[in-house]
C-alpha cells in the first residue's frame, strides 16, 4: 500500500478506538504481549537476517542495539504488559463546572487519533511506541529505520494479530512499507490524518520536522545539559554528580555536556575534577573523560583551550565542556545562551541560591543536588515514556501517556440558548 | 526599532517577569488599567485618526470595531482590572511525587516566556492580550492591524507606562513599529525569542503560520459548527437552539453553518425551520436567514439545491446549510468529513443517542441540547480568552490563563546519582 493509503487505514481504525473501552483496549495489549511470545523464533530470524545486513556498515555499539535475543524479545512483551496495567489515560473528567445558566460543561481527556512516530533502530521502541499509542486510545504509524525494517515488520505483524484478536482493527498498529526518505515528507505533510508527528532521532530530522511539517509535531530530545557547581557546594556530592551525568550513559540525552564552576572554587575544584575524571577513571580501568576547558579553566587544568563550538555541542561521548562562571547569576546567564532546555543541574549547599537557579533556569528539568540522568519517563515514575520533549508547548520533559491525550469539551443542556 | 531588535527587547523583559511575584504584575495590570483612563483623550485623538484615514475603504461593521469612544475606553479598563483579579496561573504545582531514592519531584506550571499575537483592527485585542499574557508571566509583542496603528500604539504606551510604573520593564508590552507583511513573517521565524505565536484573523493568516511558522504556534478560530436535530428531538428546542447559534452573532466562530435534519422528521421538521428562520424573521423585521439546502432538503423546502462548496464554508452571515442525513451516525459521519473541530451540537431527548454523539465527535466542543454559540471564555466560566484553538496540541478549545503556561520539572536532591 501507500504510504497515504496505509495512513487512511489508520485514520479509520483511530475511529474505531475512539469507542473501544479501556477493557478493550487492555485486553488488547496483553494479546500484542503474547503475539510477541508465540512470533519469537520469527523475529529473530529477520532480525537475524537486519543484522547480517548491517554488519560492517555501522558501529558496533548501533550492531548491538539492533541485536535482539530471546530475552530482549521476551523484555519487550513485559513492556507491553506493564503498560497494559497502567491507570486508563482517556474517558477521565478533568474537570466539570456547572454554569449559571445550567450548562453541565465536562472537561474530558481524550484521544489525540493517529499518532505517527519517527525513529531509528532500536526494535524496541516499535513495541513500546504501539503499546503506549494503542493505550491511550491512538492508532499509531511507525516509520521506523530503514536497517531495522525487517525486524520491526516482524514484530508490528505480532502486534496487529494481538490488537485483532481483541476485536479492534489491525491497523490500530501501522508499520510504513515506505522506508525511503519521501514517506517521512508524507507523513510531515498528512494534514488531518496524522493527529500528531513525535520524529525520534538525530537533530537533523527534528529540524526537518520543524520547518517542513504542517500536522502537530513534537520536538524531542536533544540535550546540551549542564551541571553548575556552586562556590557553597559539597564539593564531594558534585564530583559524585558530575562523574554520574557525565559517564553513566554518554549516548543519551539526558547525559551532562557541560560543566560550569564558580570561579571562586575554581583552583581547588579542577585539579579535583581532573584526578577524578582522567586520573581516577583510567586506574579503575574506565573510558576517561576528555575535558575541553575554556580559557581561565585551561589555564588551571594545564590544557589547550577548548574549541569556540564546544559549549554548544551535544558529544554523546566522554568529553565534557569545562567553563568558569562568576556565581550562580552568571551560571543561569550562560545556561540561558547555551542549553537546549533539555535538563540543567546546580550544586550547592545553600538553599537560597538553589532555588532562584531553578526558578530562573528556562528547562524541561531543572535539578538541584542531583544528577541531569534522571530525566526519564520511568524515574519520574510515569511507567513510561514516548520521548522526551525540549519544546514548551504541550508537553515538557518526558512524554508519557497523558501527553499523548487531548482533551474535549462536552456540554450538556436543557434548550440554552446565547 | 527593527522587529527583531523589539523581539530581542521583549525576550530580555521575559526574564524579569520570569522573577516577578504575583502582586507586582497585578499591580502593573491595575497601573496599566489607570493609565488607560488617564491617557483616553490621546487614544481617542489617534483614534479619530485612524478613523478617518478607514472610512470609505472598509465595511461600516468594520469601521464600527474600528471606532472607540469614552465608554470602550473604559470597558477596556475595567477588562484589564478583571484580569488582575483572576487566580494567579504561574508557579503552582500542579503535581508533588517523592521517588523511592528520595528525590523530590515537582511539576510546576511557568510562563511560556514572549507570547506574540497577531490581530487585526479591534482595539480592545491590545489591551485584553497584553493583560492575559502579563498576568500569566508573559512578555508580549502585538502585531496589529495596519488600519489600526495609530489607535493600538497609543494604548500600548499607556499600557507600557502602567507596566514601568509597577517596576517591570515597559518591553513587557511591545507593539511592533512594522506593520507590513514582513513583519508577520519575522515573528514566525525568530527562533528563540517568540516561545508561542497565536495568529487572530482569517484563514489565509494561519495557513500561513501553520506552512511557514517555526515558533510554536496555535491556530485558532475558523468555525464550521454543525447542528444536528435528532429525530427523538424535541423540536421547538430544537428551532430555538437553530436559531440562536445561526443568526444571534453570525460574524462569530462558533455560530452555526450547516444544519443536518434526521431524515425521519425532515418533511415535519423543515417546514417549520422555514417558517422560523425566513418567514418569521422577515414578520418580525429581523434579517431572514438564507438556506443552501442538499437536494432532498432543497425538494422539501422548494428551494434549488445548494452548491458544492456549501457544507464547507464558514459564511459568517445569514447563510445556513441544509442537509438531510439517515441519523445520528450519519450525522457523526458527516461532521468527521466537513467540520473544522470548532463546536458541534446535537439535539436529542434520547440519551444513549447524545452520549454516543458526544463521544465520536471529535470537535473542541460538543453540545448536547445547547446552542453552539456558548464556545467562549466567558461562558466557559474562564473569566477571559485569547483565542479558541481548533488543534489539538497544548490547547483545545476557549484558551484562558491557564493555555499561555507551560510547566517544567523542578527536582530537589541529596547528592541522587543514577
């Protein structure tokens, strides 16, 4: 099929869901959990089949991530499990007024409809990103990589079996066949079939959506997160911090780009900093950190100045961006020029100075004493995330399954006229 | 001042409104109501101005929103004051959860930063959008309409002397100085500094931010609002409801354009639509109401049958589409393929019916024995509006204090590491 005609599929099937109850709905995902079970030996011999593709033409790390087993496929249906067991996102009273005049008015969350999600390879989110979409009463469309096509075709196949066993329309869960290029400029343009467009991925494809796309669109996840130690902080717990938001998982989002000390700390703290990062690391065996310090940290460090695009970059990698600021103030400043407004983190013991820092950081997440990682649907306890947006509008931080609702007003009356 | 300069200017005012208690913008917004008082003779100077330069190029209804004397300058004012009386929206939270490693996790509602409103030639828009957006934490920049100028720039510098007066910076209120089409073009791209962009005015206005806008938008108001009379209706209700949303403000949004009848009542019910709406109006030296009627109505009514486009165009006059349709699912059938999502009614005495309309009916607002006409802040019980938003992204519907906040994550910790 087209991609527009696989698009009016789904636009149908997003009516048949508008009436499905929860009951329905649930029944369905825990059916899309077992399909997933029953299919294993057939998604791993496609996904076999993606990975012998792809082996030598990408990184090891991007080979692993598409890697399944039986205990990823396995981890993939409890997914889809636990999102069934969620509270029902759609149907709720928001709230209700009653007017002068009689009208009953019911603020009541609702489906958004077609809900289309862009993304790369990772076999996962096919499941994940159905099971949250079908959850919240959406049909979803998923256009997902083009080297993880076969496997995510295997297991979208599951999952429609499961969505139809429960009685709803298989395409509810609708897999692109279109892996080219031009079914994402579709997508973009689908103005009243796609409800809502969330592109997972690069920079580079939620610029495209942002200047090309006519339907709704959120941006999601890119990351310049900073960490600003403060002259008052525990410089121990910022160590600890900086070394968690940093290393811990360098490739996602969430993960700290750039340091930021206060200047009055600067000459105890870096040398600290260094042994921690470089020294300490490469005893213990670990993958060091690569400080690129301005040009008052460089002195200090003992190292070359760091390039004039290094405290607008998000590496993904272990290097950290290393600044010295005047204060708190000066911190929020730099923040304000530099970050994504993904997640910005302040130490410091004094309690005055944290909270003007989190009123006045403009981020989704901003974090006092606290590590920038943990911006995430499942450690705000949301059970979940569909991505995690940097814009203002409509949804902030971590997606879960509210954001994937909108709302209706519905007025009950008895003859009222204006 | 170029428009970007006035962008940037509005931009560095947003940062001190992000730290301005609730008490001093409210004082500003009773400065700002004051001024408007004091300075009434200057606005109705350059309003004669304005006036006199319209006259004769455009429609007296026009020429009359255009106008203002001595008791819309104070209606103005008293509407501001009304603003400052509402419930402050920003730095609530909206949600508190502490995670089992301690951190604590709150959501709170903030200013979205410099909301940018387009409009046209109703002055009291400056007045009521600049205190909607300071009293939610928002810069704002106007951009009103060119036959306007003299008339807007006039009430923003009272406006902006009340703001200064209460200690925050007059750029809190920015009129833009380019009133040409550039400048439209402009807000949509700046990147940065307009953080919410909400276009008031015609169709092609937001098509045209909804193509080429890459600051988050809302597009507001185009109404194709349908009625439809049920065959268990109960039909002088059902006359009442028809006439009020057609012809009690037909220039309006949510005024009704296309009527469906049951079939099974069409050769009761539409005769006495006629004599309602044409007949009785003419009796009463009211406007008569023109039907387009489709054919099986038009036969019924003896009329021509309406032409193609008629069931889809907002005629925002005495002009009302006829339609005949085999029930309530027809009806949800036939307002899925032509409404704009804006307001759509029902009437009925049969629950079951009503219920399922309003659920499948995936419009903003959804009436069940009321006239449409009721789609608005006030009536909503919002206490204002900036617009009524046909998407479904962020804001759906009469958009009031609330829908001009976003929210952010503010987490507190004790050294959390992940």
């Amino acid at each position: 099929m087209t991609t527009m005609e696989q698009l009016r599929a789904a636009k149908t099937a997003s009516k048949a869901l508008l009436r499905a109850p929860a009951e329905r709905r649930n029944q369905a995902l825990r059916n899309m959990a077992d399909a997933l079970e029953a299919r294993r030996e057939a998604i791993l011999r496609e996904n076999a089949l993606d990975v012998e593709a792809a082996r030598g033409t990408v990184s090891p790390v991007m080979l692993d991530r598409l890697a399944l087993d039986g205990g990823r496929v396995a981890a993939m249906a409890d997914g889809v499990r636990q999102v069934a067991a969620l509270p029902d996102p759609v149907g709720l009273t928001l709230e209700t007024v009653t007017r002068p005049n009689g009208l009953r008015i019911e603020k009541r969350s609702v489906p958004m409809g077609v809900v289309a999600i862009v993304y790369e390879s990772r076999p996962n989110v096919t499941s994940d990103a159905a099971a949250l979409a079908l959850k919240s009463g959406n049909a979803c469309v998923l256009r997902g990589g083009r080297e993880a096509y076969r496997t995510a075709r295997a297991i979208a196949e599951a999952l429609r079996e499961g969505v139809q066993a429960a009685g709803l329309p298989a395409d509810s869960v609708t897999m692109l066949e279109d892996t080219s290029h031009a079914s994402v400029g579709e997508l973009m343009k689908a103005v009243g079939l796609v409800d809502l467009l969330i592109p997972r991925g690069g920079r580079r494809l939620i610029e495209a959506c942002v200047r090309d796309a006519l339907v709704p669109c959120i941006q999601t996840g890119t990351g310049i997160c900073h960490v600003y130690v403060d002259g008052e902080a525990d410089q121990d717990m910022a160590l600890d911090i900086v070394e968690n938001a940093k290393t811990s998982r360098p490739s996602v989002c969430n993960a700290e780009e750039v340091l930021l000390v206060d200047r009055r700390i600067a000459r105890e703290f870096l040398p600290r900093l260094k042994a921690r990062l470089v020294d300490g690391r490469l005893d213990a065996g670990l993958p060091p950190v690569e400080l690129r310090a301005g040009p008052a940290a460089a002195a200090i460090l003992g190292l070359p100045p760091a390039g004039p695009d290094d405290f607008d970059t998000e590496f993904l990698d272990y290097i950290l961006a290393v600044g010295l600021v005047d204060g708190a103030e000066a911190a929020v400043e730099h923040i304000a020029a530099h970050s994504t407004g993904h997640s910005d983190a302040i130490v410091t013991a004094n309690p005055e100075t944290a909270e003007r820092f989190l009123q006045t950081v403009d981020s989704a997440a901003v974090y006092w004493n606290a590590s920038t990682r943990f911006t995430d649907g499942g450690e705000f306890g949301l059970g979940c995330e569909m991505g995690i947006s940097t814009q203002k509008l409509h949804a902030r931080g971590p997606m879960g399954l509210r954001e994937l609702t909108t709302y209706k007003y519905v007025i009950r009356g008895t003859g009222q006229t204006r």
